[in-house]
C-alpha cells in the first residue's frame, strides 16, 4: 500500500511516498481503510525534527487521525466493528497510509451525516480545545487569549469559549482577513503574531498552540491568579529559563501546565468527542478545511503550514 513516510528530517522535501506492507491488526487493534487523514501541527512539529529526543527516526510515518472504514479486526475486538465508518486515533504517527492501524479503545463511530473530511478537522481538536479549556478552570465571563487561533485547534477554542460565555475573546494570528474570520467564529479581539493590537493588555485564560521564543511575553500577561495553558509547541520550544517570568510575577500567583488528551480517561475522551462530532452535525460546531489533497502530496501540505497558508486544516484522502 501507499505511504508518506519522512525520509529525512527537516523541510518537506523530506517526506517521500513510499510503499509498505499492509499491516494486520494485533489483538485488540483494528484496520481501518482510510478515506481522510488529518494534517496536524504535531505531524509538521515531527517531520522538523523538533522531537527529535523523543525517539523519531527516518521512515517514520507521520499522521495521527483517520476515518474510513474498518476492514478486519484482531482478537479480542468484536467483529461488528467490521464495516463500520469510524474517525479513529493512530498514534503519535502511523497515519498518511491507505490503510492504517488503530486500537479499538482508540476508535469512534461517526454518525452518518458527517464526511470523513470534516471527522478529522474536528477528532482530535475538538476534544484537545474542550479539555484544555477545562484544564484551565475557565468560567463564563474570563477574558481568553488563543494564541495560534487559525489552526483547527484554536478555531474549535474560539468557538468553544464564545458558546460558554467568554468575557472577550482575543486571538493572535498572521493577517487582518484571518482575523476577521475568526470573528466569525466567536473572536472578538484580534492580534498580530507578536501580541500587538487593539485589544486586552492582560487575559484570565491563555490556550496556547506556539509556544516558542516569546511565551514568556506572554505569560506577562496574565492577570492575578491568570492560567496558561500549552496544547503545543508548533513555533518550537521556549526559552529554557522561560520559569523565571513566573517567579518575577511570583505574587500574581500565576499558573502555566501543559495538556494532553493523554491524561483524559478513554471513556470521557471517547464520548466528548462523539458529542463534537454529533454537534458538527447540528451546525454547532463547525469544521474548516483548507484544503483536501491526495496523499501523495502532503509534502505539499507541510509546505502551506510551514508557509502560514492554512486556516483550518488539510485534510489528505489515499
């Protein structure tokens, strides 16, 4: 079968499509025939070779949610699921393949009025927007910064905070027209990548995609008892004193955490996501895709994101 796997580590041009045996599930996993994968920030975060000290060699597949339909099963899984159209998680790679491999823990069936295209915008950023948001004690009235808005996580933030009753609404994103999208969405302040703008000087609540060189500025700017939170690093790691900003505003009492949906039990996680999906279908929440490309050009794909041409998500069909 087909597969895009990242030959060398670096720019796009690394990424080559290769072909590789299809896989048979182990117990307890499913194969599911892939009808749309999902581009995220971490695959372009993997193929830079910024987690490199995390294990990722060259050949490694990038892509970590799919929908399609599941084609056999391993021991252990009901063969009900056999059939089925499902989104379903693959892992921190294993994705940009024809047929791709799942943990059925890991596998959720999508209702019948939602296209695979718009499952994988919506699987994995939906969940990670809601948990976050969670995880950082927001209530209805704080004052929210999305910093990195324009990606499929942060516009499902946006959307989220708006329908809970969010203060304001201030996001950081590349250009004036991305900004007037976003208030589209629920935005009602928009800033440039750097934080510069009409808008809030200090946030309740920092959702936070870039991480990077400036999270420190920031952190700045919490208000007293303010929380911040990192869902990713696609602008890289930051500084590594970046600590001492909160120990200079040791007074504010601030907080910064990281959030995974690693750390969500798989029944809460599994049925969160099923309600975004069937909100997707009452027009409650919506997903955005850039673009929809052929698996064979997802070089191309990382290439846009490198760029900042994608709002929303591509989304890549075998």
């Amino acid at each position: 079968m087909k597969s895009v796997s990242i030959q060398t580590f670096g720019s796009p041009e690394g990424m080559r499509v290769t072909d590789i045996p299809v896989p048979s599930p182990q117990p307890g996993e499913v194969l599911v025939r892939t009808e749309a994968i999902g581009v995220g920030g971490v695959d372009a975060v993997v193929r830079r070779g910024t987690l490199g000290s995390y294990g990722f060699t060259e050949g490694f597949v990038p892509g970590s949610e799919v929908a399609g339909v599941v084609t056999q099963v391993g021991d252990g899984v009901e063969q009900a699921w056999v059939g089925r159209r499902v989104w379903a998680f693959t892992g921190v790679g294993g994705g940009y393949v024809e047929q791709a491999i799942a943990k059925v823990g890991d596998v959720v069936a999508l209702p019948d009025d939602l296209s695979s295209i718009d499952s994988v915008t919506l699987g994995s950023a939906a969940p990670v927007a809601h948990f976050a948001l969670e995880h950082a004690r927001f209530s209805a009235g704080e004052s929210v910064l999305v910093r990195g808005a324009a990606g499929s996580i942060g516009i499902a933030v946006v959307e989220l905070a708006a329908t809970a009753g969010a203060g304001s609404i201030t996001v950081t994103t590349s250009s004036p027209a991305r900004g007037a999208r976003l208030r589209g969405f629920g935005a009602t302040h928009v800033l440039d990548r750097g934080g510069n703008g009409d808008g809030p000087t200090e946030f309740d609540v920092i959702i936070d995609v870039i991480a990077g060189a400036s999270l420190p500025s920031f952190v700045e700017r919490l208000t007293p008892n303010g929380r911040i939170v990192l869902v990713g690093v696609v602008g890289g790691p930051p500084p590594a004193d970046f600590g001492m900003v909160l120990m200079g505003a040791f007074r504010k009492s601030l907080s910064l955490s990281t959030f995974s949906l690693d750390t969500v039990p798989t029944a809460d996680r599994d049925r969160t996501r099923a309600e975004y999906f069937d909100a997707a279908v009452r027009g409650e929440i919506h997903p955005v895709v850039e673009d929809v490309l052929p698996l064979s050009r997802a070089a191309e794909a990382h290439q846009r994101m490198d760029d900042g041409q994608v709002f929303g998500r591509i989304v890549l069909t075998p």
